[in-house]
C-alpha cells in the first residue's frame, strides 16, 4: 500500500490511502488520523489500511478523491527520529576528498550516521528556503526506510524485519558550512536543513522483487532544472544495506515506531550513471580536470527526484522543489 500525508491545517496532518498509480485516495480516518497513529498501532493498523488500498485499486472504496501531490507533506512531517547513513562508501570517499579530508579504512566495515534534525521536514513540493547561496546549497537524492520499534542491539538480519515502509529523500547539505561545522568535532547541524521527503512512503510489497528485505534494486532518477544529472541504482555498491544501518543505530539504544533510517547519497562506481549530488560530480571534475565547472545551486534552480518501476510508473511520487531565498 502507498501512504501519504496531506495539509489540513494541523502540524502532522491527516492520514490518506493513496491508489496504486497515484491517481486517487482516501481519508484513514476510521483507522488512524496520522502516520504516526498507524505506526504505534501498526499491528492493528496495517490489516486495516492494506484493505483500504486494495478498496481503492478495485474501485470499490467510498469517498474517494483525486491525489494531488502538491497538497502533500512528507509523510511523517515531523518524526520522533531521524538517522542518516552513508552506506554508499565510493560517495563517501569522493566527498571527503573534496574537502581534503582523508577516508579512514574503517569506513569500509563500520557505518557513519548522523541524526538529523526531524521536527520540521519539508513536504514533496515545497520551496527549500536558504538565506544565501555562498553556503554551497547541494541536493541529496536518497532512499530512506521507516521502522516500527526496535530494540536495543537488534542484529542485522533481526532489523530487516522492522522496516514498515520506503520512501525518498532529498537531504539538503550547506556544502560550504560543513568543513568548519565538522572541524569542531561535534558533527552536523547548520550545514543539514530541513530534509524532504517523496509525496508516499510505500510497504514493501509495493516494490516487488526489487525490494530483497535490506536494499531497493532500482535507479533513482535526479533532474536538476530539467536536466538529467544521475540515474544510479540503489541497489548496486551499497556498502551498509538498511539491517545494518538500523543494527548500528540500535548498538546502544532502542529505535521508537515512526523511526526514519536513510541510505544516504546513492552513488555507483560506474560514473557514466551520474550523480545524486553536487558535491561528487564536482569532485569528478575537479579529478578530470583540476577544477570544478558545476557550481552549487542557486536561487531558483529546481531539482527532481524520482523512481520508475520497470513498466515505467511512478513508485513514490516526485520530490520536485525549488532553492528560494528565505525570509
């Protein structure tokens, strides 16, 4: 089933039943006025909204609407949690060479994360506001999952069966804030604004074989004002897949329902499928050639990101979103 989350005036919005081809939907209200409902009670809520979604694709649910994308917020608009990974390590590598900082080895058999902030994510269509464009304004195209609880230590194979539902993600990074945000050694936080999300967030069932219980084997597609800048694969040289992104997230702490876990910026070793951000195509030229000739966004550059399945339909919706001046 899809889910979404559309404006009623309220900070977490109201709970629909979106139609497989993303066309209609229908109020959850009966069974949970938000995500976050759904997902405290998931056990009881999914039997119920699983028939609502299969009411709506064979045309026999009541009260159905036309879905517009527009009038979405992510679907959990503000979250309890929100973990961010960088499991594709050959991205990782490429970015810290771009600030001249080394990889250590260890990246490649431990998980970085960073916890971002979560109580005000911007919805699929909404302006990404920014005061100037001197802090190096980057897109981030990933894949995220939502857990139900999870305890402390799960294993990776054990994780796997706490995801509850996918979605997209653009990551907004202030590339120019970050390398003296990190030299303090505390990490992240004016270099990572708000994070948007794809207009659904869908079961896993959803994905058909694409979805092998830890990673979704399908190319995420990003346009940068009309022009395609990467079509990698999420599926291929995903170093950490999401049971062991979520295993180190519960190393030494419990992950509560409504839990979002990302990928982290797609990226594959074959270059000729693009890239999912900025600062790595950058990188690429800068190795090409010894500078970089892609600049960072600006004020009114539009990004688009999307994932087809193999017949060529819209899984998640698109996270379609302007850069604007803020104030």
């Amino acid at each position: 089933m899809k889910l979404a989350t559309l404006r009623d005036g309220t900070r977490d919005g109201r709970l629909a039943v979106v139609s497989r081809d993303l066309a209609a939907a229908a109020w959850a209200d009966g069974i949970a006025k938000t995500l976050q409902q759904a997902l405290d009670d998931w056990s009881s809520t999914a039997p119920r909204l699983a028939g609502l979604a299969a009411a709506l694709d064979d045309g026999s649910a009541q009260g159905v609407f036309a879905f517009d994308p527009k009038a979405a917020l992510a679907p959990l608009p503000r979250g309890h949690h929100w973990v961010d990974g960088s499991a594709y390590v050959n991205h990782v590598e490429l970015v810290r060479k771009a600030r001249g900082a080394e990889m250590p080895e260890s990246f490649w058999t431990d998980p970085l994360v960073y916890q971002g902030g979560s109580d005000d994510f911007l919805g699929p269509a909404q302006d990404a506001p920014f005061a100037s464009e001197d802090w190096g304004i980057d897109l981030e195209a990933e894949v995220a999952v939502v857990t139900d609880d999870v305890p402390m230590s799960t294993d990776a194979l054990a994780a796997r069966q706490h995801i509850r539902l996918v979605m997209l993600v653009n990551d907004w990074s202030l590339r120019n804030l970050i390398p003296g945000e990190l030299a303090k050694g505390f990490g992240f936080y004016q270099s990572k604004p708000a994070t948007a999300f794809s207009p659904v967030a869908v079961t896993p069932d959803e994905l058909g074989e694409a979805w092998d219980g830890a990673k979704l084997h399908l190319p995420i597609i990003v346009h940068l004002n009309d022009r395609l800048l990467g079509r990698p694969n999420a599926g291929v040289d995903m170093t950490f897949d999401f049971g062991q992104l979520i295993a180190h997230a519960t190393k030494t702490r419990r992950l509560g329902a409504g839990a979002i876990v990302g990928s982290g910026t797609i990226s594959n070793c074959d270059r000729s499928l693009g890239s999912c951000c900025l600062a790595e195509l950058r990188m690429l030229e800068t190795l090409a050639r010894g500078t970089p000739a892609t600049p960072f966004m600006k004020f009114g550059d539009r990004v688009r990101i999307e994932m087809l399945d193999p017949a060529g339909r819209s899984i998640f919706g698109a996270i379609d979103q302007r850069v604007v001046r803020s104030g």
